[in-house]
C-alpha cells in the first residue's frame, strides 16, 4: 500500500503544470569565447596549438613556420613569412628571395626544408628560444623552361640552427624575432 501511495505520489507530480523558470540568465550573460585574430595565410592559418604562450605552443610555431616556408617557396610569396617575422631579418631576406625569383619569372627546385631534432624551448618571459637540427635538400633556381638559373646548394643533412620567439598580445601568439637555418 505505501509503495503505490509513493507512486501516485510521483506520476502525479509529473503531470502537474508547471511555469518556466525566469529566472534562467539571458543569453548574452553566456560566456563566450573571443575568436583568435586571423595569423597567417587565410587558407593556411596558424594552428591553435602553435597559439598557446608555452613551450608546446612555441616548438609548434616553429613547426608551422617551416610548413609556411616551404609552401611559400612553392607558391613564391614572400608576405606570409613578414607577417610572422617582422623582425626577423632572415625571414625578410627569405621572403624577398621567394619575391625576386617570382618577379624574374623563375621558380625553385628542391630545397624543402625539415626538421631532424628540436631542443625543448627555454622560455623567458615574452621570449621563447630553441635549436634545432634541418635538412635542407638540394635546391636550384629554373626558368619557366626548367633550365637552371642558379646552381643553388647541394643537400644540407643536418644544418645546426635556432629560433626566438616573441609572443605577441595583439596576435595572441608567437612572432619569429631571430632564425638561423645553417
């Protein structure tokens, strides 16, 4: 008897009417997460992960920042790598290579660069610095016929190299401030 008394009890209060709550926050107190600005190439945009201020985000700025170097050598553009380096004077002279073979009607052969190690980055306030080893292929400057303009360089296998990093506010994520590629 008291279990079916308990079970009234219970199928009743769900068939009672009852009235919403107003008392539930608008809309527009949810919180919501600002969007990242845009950092890179739109259809080639820096990773999330490449944008956190930490040792895992800077080693993988790095990492983007040679998939940039190596799509942009392909597509001889040099204004992605100025964004994420415009302090960077190797990265401005890279960029005006990529410019000036474009311009002279050349391309690039070879030359990809990858990376072989990566030493853990030592952060310092805004700053992050690491090494790390690239192999650089054999690379050539050709006309639109293919024949070679510049002989260029022959295969680099383990070039000894570095990166600091400067983390920007208004970017929300790292700048290259110094490169070293050999």
């Amino acid at each position: 008897m008291i279990g079916v008394l308990i079970g009234t009890a219970l199928l009743g209060g769900c068939s009672e009417k009852h009235e919403a709550n107003d008392t539930l926050p608008s809309p527009s107190a949810a919180e919501t997460t600002e969007a990242l600005p845009a950092l890179g190439p739109a259809d080639f945009p820096v990773p999330d992960e490449a944008r956190t201020k930490d040792a895992d985000g800077a080693e993988a700025l790095l990492r983007y920042w040679i998939d940039l170097s190596n799509r942009q050598q392909k597509e001889l553009a040099g204004q992605p790598l100025r964004e994420l380096g415009p302090d960077c004077q190797e990265c401005l002279r890279i960029a005006r290579s990529f410019d000036e073979v474009a311009t002279a009607g050349h391309r690039y052969r070879g030359g990809e660069i990858t990376l072989n190690d990566v030493t853990t980055p030592v952060l310092t306030g805004d700053k992050a610095t690491m090494s790390f080893g690239a192999r650089q292929e054999a690379v050539q400057i050709v006309d639109g016929a293919g024949n070679v303009v510049d002989p260029g360089l022959e295969l680099m296998p383990n070039l000894g190299s570095g990166v600091t990093l400067v983390w920007s506010k208004e970017e929300h994520g790292w700048l290259v401030e110094g490169l070293n590629i050999g």
